[in-house]
C-alpha cells in the first residue's frame, strides 16, 4: 500500500547506560488509550504506521504477551495506580465508582503516592486515572494537570445515533462547531499536543531531585479524531481490514450465542457490527483508528526527542503501555469490554539504565506489574502488599523459560487467564472458552467444547490467583 513519509521523531541512543550517575532514576510513564496491537513493532495490523513506539522498542525490552487486568479504563487504571487486582478492589467495570471512595481503600498509597513520600517530585499530564478521578478529590500526585476527550461536534461528522465521543473524521477547526473546552489552537484534534508540550516543558527544566513523570495520551480513544494529514497516509481504498470468520462467534457459549447483561455493555451508544455492516463503514472506522493510533505516536515522538535532548536522558526510565486494547470487528465486536486477545493484549515498552536494548520477551505479564516494578527500580519499600509479580527479573534476563506467572483480566464477574500458550475465559455462569494461541493466535476455534485436557490445569491455576491475588 502507498505510504507518505513522516519524519522519525525518537531517536536512537535515547538512553544511557548504568552507572553513569549515582542519582536515584526518573522514571517517565506513558500511558495511552485504548491502542491494541496496531503497532508496527507488534505486528497487529499490516498497514500500522508507529515509527517512534517502534524506535523506543529498539532502544528497550519489548513485552509481545502484556495483558490489561480489566478491558476499560477505570478499572485498568485504578489497578495500575493502586497495584491491587480489580477483584481485590471490587472494581470491575467503569460505573463501579472510584476507589478512594470505598471505605476499605480510602486511604490507599497509590504509586505517586508512594514515591512523593520516598522523595521524588511527582508530575502527570493528561488521562493518567480515569476521567473525574484522582486530581480533585485526593493529592495522589503533587502537581496533575487534567484533560478530557475533545474536541467534541455539536454535529457529527460520520456516525449520528451515539454519543458525542462515537464518531471519526477531521473535526473543523472552527470552535464554534464544538463543545466543551477547546485545545490550544483551532486546529488541534486532540489535547494530546498540548499534554505532550507539557511533558517536554517539565522534560526541559532541571530538577533538584527524582521525579516521577506520568503522560497520559488520550487517542486513539474515541471520538476517533485525527489530523487529515494522518487520514492521507491511509488511502481510503487501500487499507486492509482484519482478519475474520463470519462463523466465528458460533462457538461462543456466553458473549456470542447469548444477549448479553446491561452490566457487560460498556458503551451502547458505539457503532455496533449490524450497524457498521449495513453502512459499509468497516474500513472508514478502521482506517480513523491507524491515524488516531500514528497521530498519538506522533506526540509521543515528541516526548522521548525532548527526553533524549534534556539532562535527564542517562538517568531515566521509560515505562510505555495502553491501558487496554481494542476490537474493530473481531468476533462482530467493536471497542472494548470483552475478555478476548485483542481487547486484552497491550504494548508494553520498557527501556532505561542497564536494560538491554532491541530485545523481545514473550512471557505472559500483567499492567499489575507496573507498580512492583518501578518501586524495585527506585528502590522505594511497597507501602502495602502488591498483588502483581515485579518485572525486574525479566527485564535482566528477557529471554528467560521459568517465568511462573500468567496474567488476568477480569470485566464484570467475568475473568481471562492468558499464559505463554493458552486463552481460557469463565463467564459468571460458569460458561467457558479455550484458545490454543500455538495454533490458533486469531482465537477462532473455541477448545472448551471439546473438554480439553489443559482445561482442568488453567481452571485450577485461575482459581489460584483469583483465591489468593
């Protein structure tokens, strides 16, 4: 397919080595949202145009089987930030409310928390917890600048029967065609340039001790809006569609064959597959989400250029993931809210002092792990026992065979368990599927019907987790 040609804006050698300075690290975390596997460097679609993830990749541990442990946001992210499983929190959906507002975790050292108290400056731009969470109601970080998802239309540009945020296109940049609280200029589609101009403001000054920088980018999340230029770098006509079966969901024992509660739909007012079907909209969609997903590699470009150019560069690390990923048709389903690989499976980047570069582990690892692991790196003491496995002996040795952990997802009262090889799913009632990624990575045959011999082991090894997180 035809490609227009952007610059590369990370650039390599971002990093340097251990050793260099006796300082505690910095630690940079970029959290983007909703982006699956639409990453070059994790081959998810054919025509996906991510240069810079792809050069951070290069320059760090690339983690190929990292899983979100709920497939929307606010649970992924209060999980993320807490370290504690969202069936620990209770947690599990968007609607299930904040944290700090359960009794029980009130008072909960979140991962900013615990480094501000260690010592360190604590600074986050942008969707780091979920929308209305966290910046007004506790101090979890000392300074947090928050955003929200505009630009949105008084007037759809494609999609009218949802909400303002289901819809794609290039918005106008007259403000007087849209809502709420505009970006810095009339032409921006996002307020993803304004959240990285901050970060490389923040990256640009010296600061008298470690910090903590968490970016948070909001596309691809819908509204699905991008820069026209990133529409042009995919021609309408020429853009693949992923791979399905028009038979796949025929061997769904809960999400497929059944309809599903009001407590599984995350977003009923996105498109869903009879609409998109019968409005021949499949690839339009399709191609929104690559230029949302290379527009967001554009800013984050932006950020690792101004880290590589600041005095910070030798002594930081950078942690970079989604907070879950997305489907666009797969088993007809559109978004997120699922439990299958393509809503679960995220990009996980980590590069830094002594991490080796360009290299690739395929061990099945958790967002859970992120708070562990950052801790081990700073050499902050856990402010409460974490539920997730540190990543520390994986980023020395990526390559390793005895890693002992899966990783769990969990929506609802539904729950995933993803290991080196297999998918197993459990609905709440009690319904299974079992996907066998060695032969079958598009997750199209479902093994559970069959009374598999690995259903007893994975049925007992998730019990095992959820038991004991």
């Amino acid at each position: 397919m035809k490609r227009f040609i952007f610059p590369i804006l990370a650039a390599v050698s971002l990093l340097g080595t251990a050793g260099q300075s006796t300082d505690r690290p910095n630690i940079l975390l970029i959290v983007i949202d909703d982006l699956n596997d639409y990453v070059g460097c994790l081959g998810g679609h054919p025509d996906a145009y991510t240069p810079n993830l792809d050069a951070l990749a290069k320059e760090g541990i690339l983690f190929t089987n990292a899983h979100c442990n709920a497939p929307v946001c606010n649970p992924s992210r209060a999980s993320i930030w807490t370290g504690l499983r969202p069936t620990t929190t209770g947690i599990t959906t968007n609607p299930s409310g904040w944290f700090r507002d359960k009794p029980d975790y009130r008072e909960i050292v979140t991962l900013p928390q615990a480094l501000s108290r260690a010592g360190y400056s604590t600074t986050g731009f942008g969707k780091l917890f979920h929308l209305g969470h966290g910046n007004k109601k506790w101090p979890d970080w000392e300074q947090h600048r928050n955003y929200g998802y505009g630009p949105l239309l008084n007037e759809h540009l494609n999609y009218r029967e949802g909400d303002r945020l289901s819809d794609w296109g290039t918005p106008p940049g007259d403000p007087g065609l849209r809502r709420g609280p505009q970006p810095s200029h009339p032409d921006m589609t996002a307020f993803d340039e304004d959240i990285a101009t901050r970060a490389i403001e923040f990256l640009g000054d010296i600061h008298n001790r470690p910090f903590f920088l968490g970016c948070g980018i909001f596309r691809p999340h819908t509204p699905l809006y991008a820069p026209s230029r990133w529409f042009d770098h995919f021609p309408a006509d020429e853009v693949d569609l992923p791979r399905i079966r028009e038979d796949d969901n025929t061997d769904l024992p809960y999400f497929g064959s059944k309809p599903r509660r009001e407590m599984d739909i995350e977003a009923p007012g996105l498109w869903n597959h009879e609409w998109v079907v019968q409005n021949d909209c499949r690839r339009d969609i399709v191609r929104a989400y690559l230029a949302c997903t290379s527009y967001a590699d554009e800013q984050v470009g932006r950020i690792l250029t101004a880290l590589r150019e600041s005095p910070h560069r030798e002594n930081t690390y950078v942690f970079l993931c989604s907070d879950h990923g997305w489907h666009l048709g797969e088993k007809k389903h559109w978004g997120k809210a699922a439990l299958w690989e393509q809503t679960t499976r995220v990009p996980l980047i980590v590069a830094g002092p002594g991490i080796s570069k360009g290299k690739v582990s395929h061990a099945p690892v958790e967002l859970l792990s992120l708070y562990p692991t950052i801790l081990s790196l700073t050499g902050v003491k856990a402010p409460h026992r974490l539920e997730g496995a540190s990543l520390r002996p994986l980023l020395k040795d990526p390559q390793r065979d005895d890693w002992p952990h899966a990783a769990v997802t969990t929506f609802s009262e539904h729950h995933a368990l993803k290991t080196d090889r297999y998918r197993y799913i459990r609905y709440v009632d009690g319904s299974e599927e079992l996907y066998d990624h060695e032969t079958d990575p598009d997750e199209w045959t479902n093994l559970a019907l069959d009374d598999h011999p690995e259903l007893p082991r994975l049925r007992k090894h998730l019990d095992e987790i959820l038991t004991n997180p």
